[in-house]
C-alpha cells in the first residue's frame, strides 16, 4: 500500500518529441486512479514510466515520498498487468502466478507460495486451470492469469496498461466489475490505463484525462461529466458524446442553429468580447417537450432526420449547418478525440416513450443551465462552477474513503471468522459472490 | 495453420516434394548399397540386380574392414576426433551466438548493424583461402594438428552463422515477456535465464544442429590441418583409406564410412524434431 507522487514528469523519445510533457499527480494511498485519453496520447509511456521500464526525461516519481526515478523495476516493487498479458508461455499456470514469489529468493517457503498461489488462484477463478500452459486458456482466462501474477505478491500498487481491451464487449464488461471488486478488496493503490471512456467512468475513483502528452484535468468520474474544464474533456467523457453548436453572441443572447438562449450573470460578463462560442448539450439533457416537461426550459423544433430504437433508451439525430467560423475548431476536436470526420448532427437521448418518427419535425426542450459554453479559441469553459466541482470532489473522496473503509472493514472480519470458524467464512464469501453477480 | 491449406495445395506441395525427395535420397541409397558390395560384386555387374544398383548377396564385409580390420586403425580414432571437435566446437559456438544474437536483437548499440554485416562477410569469405595462411601459422605456433587447431577454424564458421540464425529466432520473442519478469522482480541475467532461453531452446537446437553439421561435414580444413590420428577427422581420413590390393578402389570401405558418419546426424534430427518445431511462444500474448 503506498502513495503515488508524479512531479513535472516529461518524457522525450529518440526524436525529441515530447511523449509525456509536465505531467503532476498525486495518487493516494489505496487509491484506483485512471489515465485515459485517445490512443497515442502517451498513456502507456507514463505507465511505463511509474513502473521503472522507460527512463524518465525530467521530473519526479516519488512512491511513498521517496524518489525512485533511478531504481530498477525490480526495486520498485509495482506489479504490472500488461495489454497483451505477457504471460509466460513454457510455464503452467500455476508457475506464472508463482513466478513473482519464486523470484524473491528465499523469502517464501514452497508451503506459503502454494497457499498464495491457491488464494489468488480461488479469487480469480482459475483453480481447475492451474496446471493448463497459457496457450490452452481462452482470452479470458489469460487475463486472469496476468492478473493472478499482479496480485499473488504485496506489491506496493497494481498498474494495469488496457487489461481489457483484447476481450469481446461482454467479457469485457464482466472483467471490469471484477477488478473493480478485487481493487476494493485488496484496498491497493491502482493506476489504470484505458482508452475507453466506459471503464474510466465506472472503474476510477478519480480519472486523469490526457491529451497529446499533456494532463487535462484530474477528477472524480461525476466532475468530469458534470463539470469539465475545457472543450477536449467535455467532448471526450460521456457516450454518446457531447454536442458541440456553434453560436453566435449577440449581446445578452446565444444565437444557436435551432434556437435562441437568453443568458445573464457572470456567463454574460464572460461573454463580453466574444463574436462566437461553442455549445456543448449532452443528448441526455435535451428532451421531447411533448413527453417531457422542461420547467424555464428552452424550446425549439427541429426535423428529425434518424432514430435509434434500443429499447431502454432511444436517440434521434438531427443534421444541422455549422457555422464555418467554428467548423475548423470542431474538426481539429474530431481529429483530437479520433473521430471520424462524420457530418455535423446532434444527438439526442430521447426517453424510450417518445414517439417521434423519422421524418418529423418534432418539438425539444432543455434547461440552459445545464449547456456549457466553451471559449472556441482556448477551448475552455466558460460555465464551470468551481464551487459545484469542489463540493463534487469532496463528496467523491468521502464516498471513496468510506468504500475503503467498508472494504477493509469486511476483509478484516471475514479473516477474524475464517480463523475461528471456516463455514461461517465460507458463506459470508458466497454473500460476497452472489452481490457482485 | 494446417487448416488453412486446401486441399489443392496440399497435393500441389506433395506433387512438388516427391520429386525433390527422390533426388536427394537416390544418392544416398546408392552409398548404402554399395556400402553393402564385396569387391567383387563392385566390379561385376553381374553379381547385382536393378542395373548395378543393389548386390544380390549383400555383405557386411566393408563395415567389418572399417571397424575392426585393416582400416579401422584409422577410422576409429578419426570418428572419435570427429565427434570430440563438433561438440566442442557447436558448444562454444551456440553459446557465444546466443549471448551475441540476444545483445543485437535487444540492445541499440553503435555498430550494431557492423556486426551483422561481418558476420555474414565473414562466412562468404572462402574457406580455401584461409587454409594455408592457418597451415603456416598453425605451424609456428603449434597448434598444428591438434583438436584445438581444427576448433577454432570451425567456430569461425559457425559462430556467424549461428549467430544469423539465432538473432532471426530472439527477434521473435515478444520484449514484453522480459520486461513482465522484470517487474516480477528479477535482474535482467534472471530474465535471461528463466524465461528467454526457454522460450529461445528450439531456435538454440536448429542452431546447434546446423553448426554441428557444418563443422562435422567439413573437408579442406581437416585434411589440411592435420597430419595424423590426433585430430585428423572422419572426412579427412576417408582419403587415406586403401584398398585390399594396390590395384583395389576402397570404394566399399569409403561408402561404409561416409554411412556411419551419417547415422549421428539422422539420429540428431530425429531426435529433437519436436524441438526444432517453433511456436512455442503461441499463448504468450492475446493470440
Ligand atoms: N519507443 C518509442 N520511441 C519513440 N516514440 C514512441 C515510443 N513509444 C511510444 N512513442 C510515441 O509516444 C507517444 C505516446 O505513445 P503511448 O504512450 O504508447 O500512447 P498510448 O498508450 O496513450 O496509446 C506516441 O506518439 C508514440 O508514437
Ligand atoms: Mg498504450
């Protein structure tokens, strides 16, 4: 168990391009921090970095307040979950979890590292697979091997580089709560690199989002979405994802392609010197003004172009003109967040009562104080409230300790009875299975 | 991946291979058969059947001649040479090659590229020029027939080669698995030790068997550099075989040799096939 301190960390490859630039974090103890941002935005090299494979150009790492810029990995006692697993293929299953232990030379006896291979073996679910070669397991399986391997020892924290993302989308979903409950568990520090804004959200207590090398912003999953700092977060967290409309400023109204907001207070004061913004809508905060009632909200009609039917929800998409003032900023944002350059639409999450049909012109509603105004030059946010996101981060920490708190708590008893009475522990065991499934 | 072929491939391949197959083994059932010739039948083609080809009463009279007649003074303590000197030689080889293919397929070192390149003008270099500048200076240093005066010009064949061979099969080892022991906790030596070299063991057999023949099947250097039992080896000492008679080939005798010099390599290749047979590292990653 340990904390985590990033300081300035930059990283320049042979070309002298900055990989990782400036980048500063602190990850508490115990904490399941995420990095998260497109591919190639350098995340696996800030992994690499923490764990002692790839030198660091400038900058501090510091685990627990010591400096260990300059140890080898194997000083640095990290446990390490690879993209591809990196599983060792002449040895049984049973001796790549064990192969951290056999390393440490004399500090476990054979009885211990059975019993601790066993125990990671049982949490995993791979009892009946432990004398298989990895190259009989399915995909699944071999992840639960590299994570059996990451687990088996005290390390100090578990960093895991896109552990997912070669599985199918169901096993991927399956995998994902049982890192989660196993993080909970063992109560140890975790950085977690994933390009999918899926797993960030629900997996981290706090998410680092990166853009081309560089930290965005640092948050809770609910700051992120309810309150990002600019343009590039807004547009990468949340799925479907933000609409981005252009509009024009014109004294103390928003001119957008469907409408006209009224806006005042200090957006208005922001505003001031600004020919044109973008607006960001989450497709969930529009809605059908004809099932739904949107109380001081803003109406307009709109012709829908498409609709997706998927049962709990449902989403029409309606094409619009961008203006071509802002239609250069949205495009480099498209590139940015690896999109595909597709036409300009808006997205709309609509309940699955409504009965818009393709073709129509239909009625919508939303509440402006849930848009985001972004300065289309800086991209920045005009309309984040740091007070709001200051109390969300209190909460979510306080949620976060509690969790942990709850965790320990219930590790600590469930040992308490093994030791007195194994059936008792057994059941509380089966509990624990039956809630997570 | 045999799945993948369709039938039509796979009698297209075996249309291909058994003309191939009958070409290289025809050459060698006739050194058996004539292995198996009294000298009689050697000059009577009466005493043979299929045209000259296979005796109508075989006998085992050469091998005896070799091993423990008349010739056999000189073929004993050759095949042994033989043997002593390949082994030697592969060992130093294989394991010299191994570290040098791991440092070039993993390291970014100036003059990386240099080596490769010598190493592989190194082995176009023809072996006849070297001998008899070795021949003198063997001489002046007394390295003149002795096992070690025949070793390190083998190596100099070998190591290049083993070390092309072996660098092809390290390139093949995903980096990740070295790195994942790493951060397990062990030094890059340990790395080395409990999980490349495993993974490396059929690429370092294919080596090993490739070197031994190279160094097993050589001539000029064996018959040059060496002038009596104390190194002289089996290729070499089939030239000094003599027949019965003055006026008798020992063809016979040489046929018997060059069969008992080739029952080592068959046995080898049968025996780590499987080894040889890559795609051990399947199951490493995603796959
Ligand atoms: N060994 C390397 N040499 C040079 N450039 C590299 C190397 N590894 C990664 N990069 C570059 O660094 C950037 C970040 O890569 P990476 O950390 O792998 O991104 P991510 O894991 O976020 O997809 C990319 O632009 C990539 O091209
Ligand atoms: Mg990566």
């Amino acid at each position: 168990m340990s904390s985590i301190e990033l300081k300035n960390i930059v990283k320049k490859y042979g070309d002298g391009f900055p990989a990782v630039n400036d980048v500063s974090l602190d990850i508490a103890d115990g904490e399941f921090m995420i990095l998260v941002g497109p591919s190639g935005c350098g995340k696996s090299t800030l992994l690499r970095m923490v764990v002692g494979l790839e030198d660091i150009t400038s900058g501090d790492l510091l685990i627990n307040g010591k400096r260990v810029n300059d140890l080898a990995p194997r000083d640095r006692n990290l446990s390490m979950v690879f993209q591809n697993y990196a599983l060792y293929p002449h040895l049984t299953v049973f001796e790549n979890i064990a192969f951290p232990l056999r390393l440490a030379k004399g500090k476990h006896s054979d009885d211990e590292i059975r019993s601790k291979v066993n125990d990671a073996a049982n949490m995993l679910e791979l009892k009946d697979h432990l004398e298989r070669k990895p190259a009989n397991l399915s995909g699944g399986q071999r992840q639960r091997v590299a994570m059996g391997r990451a687990i088996v020892r005290d390390a100090e924290a578990f960093l895991f580089d896109e552990p997912l993302s070669n599985l199918d989308a169901k096993l991927r979903g399956q995998m994902r709560t049982e890192i989660a409950r196993m993080q909970r568990r063992l109560g140890v520090t975790t950085i977690y690199v994933t390009h999918d804004q899926t797993e960030a959200m629900t997996l981290g207590d706090r998410v680092a989002v990166l853009k081309k090398g560089v930290l965005q912003q640092v948050a809770s999953p609910r700051e992120l979405y309810e309150q990002p700092v600019n343009l590039f977060v807004a547009g990468f967290i949340g799925s479907p994802p933000m609409n981005f409309l252009p509009a024009r400023v014109d004294g103390s109204t928003l001119k957008l392609p469907f409408c006209e907001v009224p806006v005042g207070g200090p957006l208005a004061e922001k505003l001031r010197g600004l020919d044109i913004v973008i607006v960001g809508l989450r497709p969930e905060y529009i809605k059908d003004a004809s099932v739904a009632d949107v109380p001081n909200g803003v109406h307009f009609s709109a012709v829908v172009d498409q609709t997706e039917w998927l049962g709990n929800e449902q989403y029409a998409y309606i094409p619009y003109e961008a203006d071509h003032a802002v239609q250069s900023k949205l495009d480099e944002l498209d590139r940015d967040l690896d999109g595909e350059g597709m036409r300009t639409q808006m997205i709309v999450n609509l309940d699955s009562r409504s009965r818009i049909l393709e073709g129509d012109e239909a009625q919508f509603a939303f509440d402006p104080a849930m848009m985001h105004v972004f300065n289309p030059e800086t991209g920045e946010n005009l309309t984040r409230d740091d007070e709001k996101a200051a109390q969300i981060a209190r909460d979510s920490e306080q949620q976060r300790k509690a969790a942990l708190e709850r965790a320990r708590a219930r590790e600590a008893q469930g040992a308490d009875r093994s030791a007195g009475d194994r059936s008792a522990a057994d059941g509380s065991a089966a509990d624990g299975e039956a809630r997570a499934s | 991946m045999e799945s993948n072929i369709s039938d039509k491939t796979k009698w297209g391949l075996a249309a291909v291979s058994i003309p191939i197959m009958i070409w290289t083994i025809i050459p060698i059932l006739w050194i058996v058969a004539t292995s198996l010739k009294s000298d009689a039948a050697l000059a009577d083609p009466s005493k043979n059947m299929f045209g000259n080809f296979w005796p109508k009463s075989p006998s085992l009279d050469n091998y005896r001649l070799i091993l423990t007649g008349g010739a056999s003074e000189l073929f004993n303590p050759a095949l042994l040479n033989s043997i002593i000197i390949c082994l030697v030689a592969t060992f130093i080889a294989v394991l010299l090659a191994t570290f040098c293919a791991y440092a070039i397929s993993r390291l970014d070192f100036p003059g990386k590229r240099l080596i490769l390149t010598t190493a592989l003008a190194v082995s176009f270099f023809p072996v006849i020029a070297m001998v008899t500048p070795l021949f003198n200076l063997w001489r002046q240093i007394g390295l003149f027939d002795t096992k070690i005066g025949l070793i390190i010009p083998y190596l100099s064949l070998t190591v290049p080669l083993s070390i092309w061979t072996l660098s092809a099969f390290f390139q093949q080892i995903p980096w990740e698995m070295e790195q994942a022991a790493q951060v397990d906790g062990a030094t890059s030596w340990q790395a080395f030790r409990k999980v490349i070299a495993p993974l490396a063991a059929p690429g370092v057999f294919t080596t090993a068997i490739i070197a031994f023949f190279t160094a097993w099947n050589d001539f000029v250097f064996a018959v040059n550099l060496t002038s009596s039992n104390n190194a002289r080896t089996v290729p070499a000492a089939l030239a000094f075989f003599t027949g019965a008679s003055q006026f008798t080939q020992p063809t016979g005798a040489i046929c018997a040799a060059a069969v008992i010099v080739t029952i080592p390599v068959v046995i080898l290749v049968l025996l780590f096939q499987r080894r040889i047979v890559a795609g051990l590292t399947s199951g490493a990653v995603k796959g």
